[in-house]
C-alpha cells in the first residue's frame, strides 16, 4: 500500500511537539541527520524514551515534520501577501521582508530542510519538495502580474530560480549577529530583486 503523507499543520502542534522539534532541528543542523540518534533528541528535550514516543512516531518522521512545518508557515505568509492586493513591487518587499523574518526565526529548520531532505523516503521527499514548488510559485506568480501590468520585465524560469536562490541560501552565509538588521537585509534583497525584474 502506498505510503499516506499528513503535512502537519502549524496551529496543531502540541508545545511539547514543538519543543522536541525545535530541539531536533538544532542538533540535525549541528551534527547532521545521520549523526544524531533519537535517544540523544530525547535526552535534549528531556524526554524519555516513551515520552518521546508518544508525540513522534520515528526519526524520520521527525524530520518530515520539521522539514513540512517550516515550509507550510513560508507558504501561509506568502499566499497572505500574493492576495493582499497591494502592488507588485509592495508584494515583492513584503514577500522578501516575510522569507527573512522567517529564516531568521528558523534557520536550524531552514538548514535542515535544504540539507537533510536526500534522508527522506522517495514519498516524504516529494512531498517536501512539492511544498518548495508551491512556494516558489507564488513568487512565480508575483513575477507574471509584473510583466502582465507592465511594471516588471518578463522573466524567464532561469532568472526566477537565481533570485529565489538568492534568498534561498542566504543562510549559508547571513549571520544573526546583529551586524545587519532582518529588515535592512529584506530591504537589500528587495532591491536586488527589483533590479534584476525591471524594465530598465
């Protein structure tokens, strides 16, 4: 029987869910998947073994919903700002303001997502990776209502790809050390962005 896939929801998770994720995220980002084993997320969370077993159902599982979770709370900002009606440019600041804020708050998740998801079984593999593709369409989208408004240029797949990779793997080298504000980097990538869309 195929395997079912359930995408967590955000609002759905108990705090101890969350607690043990967030614990997991950081030694996943740290040590890598394949270096941390189950018992030392436990001892972390301060979790024994049954306890911890009561709110995941296996390792893998663990990272799937660490993996699902910070990508639903990506997409959920961004189809909130892609129908707010404001102009495109505003959705472009507001979509870059939304991914750094995020990134920022999430970067074990966010570190995790990008570099583990080859740990994953074909099945949870793709649906990870369909929720990036549903995220880097919603930008797609902003993109197109650009060009069809005349405001932006018409941008082709390869130049779409290359900004969002821009923002993508920020976190390789973006430090949190408050050199540079959330808001003055959204602010930078923004311009960048609009730059690279423009007409001129």
């Amino acid at each position: 029987m195929d395997e079912i896939l359930s995408t967590p929801r955000p609002d759905e998770l108990s705090e101890s869910k969350r607690m043990i994720m967030e614990v997991a995220a950081k030694l996943f980002a740290d040590k890598g998947y394949g270096s941390v084993g189950i018992s030392e997320v436990g001892d972390a969370a301060g979790f024994g073994k049954g306890a911890l077993y009561y709110h995941i159902k296996s390792k893998e599982e663990l990272l799937f919903d660490i993996m699902t979770v910070y990508m639903v709370e990506l997409i959920n900002a961004a189809r909130t700002i892609e129908i707010s009606g404001a102009s495109v440019p505003e959705r472009i600041r507001a979509l870059s303001h939304s991914f750094m804020e995020i990134m920022f708050a999430s970067r074990p998740e966010m570190t995790v997502c990008f570099r583990e998801v080859h740990a994953l079984n074909d099945v949870k593999r793709k649906g990870v990776l369909g929720l990036h593709a549903d995220y880097q369409d919603i930008w797609m989208r902003v993109f197109h209502d650009g060009a069809r408004q005349g405001v932006l240029r018409a941008l082709s797949k390869i130049e779409i790809k290359a900004i969002l990779g821009m923002y993508f793997y920020s976190f390789l080298w973006i430090k949190g050390d408050g050199a540079m504000t959330i808001d003055a980097i959204a602010e930078d990538f923004t311009g960048i962005t609009l730059r690279a869309a423009g007409k001129g």
